[in-house]
C-alpha cells in the first residue's frame, strides 16, 4: 500500500521507522530511583530539562557541525 502527496510517493509501512527517528530524543536524560537523587545525560543532544525532583534546571547545547563540544548550564 502507498500513500501518494504530490510528487511523493511513500510506503505506509515507513510510518513507523518516521516514529522512532523522531524518538531519540525522548532519552536525552535518566533518572535513577533510590535515595541518592541521580541524574545521567545520555545524549549530548541540544536540550533543556527542569529536574523537579533534584531541583535543577539543565541546558545543554551541542553544535555538531562546528565543534562536539559541549556546554552545560545548571541552575538551582
């Protein structure tokens, strides 16, 4: 089955490999549950996150195409 837009023509079944692409983001950070209040940057992805629970506000920004490196800004 393929779905058809203008010049374009797409098969349904690629809906799905759209959906995941589009949800790396979804696991920048990690919060690891316990009494010591733990928090991983895994993806050095430009992001923002308000840490409730650690009351933290993080930012990072990565610019891929000049430079990996990273810069970090933590608000409390």
């Amino acid at each position: 089955m393929t779905r058809t837009t203008g010049e374009e023509t797409f098969g349904v079944c690629t809906h799905p490999r759209i959906e995941s692409f589009l949800k790396l983001g979804d696991s920048i950070y990690f919060e690891e549950a316990g009494n010591a209040q733990s928090l991983y940057i895994i993806q050095y992805i430009s992001s923002s996150l308000n840490w409730k629970s650690g009351k933290v506000f993080l930012h990072q920004k990565v610019e891929p195409m000049v430079s990996w490196d990273l810069r970090l800004q933590v608000t409390m």
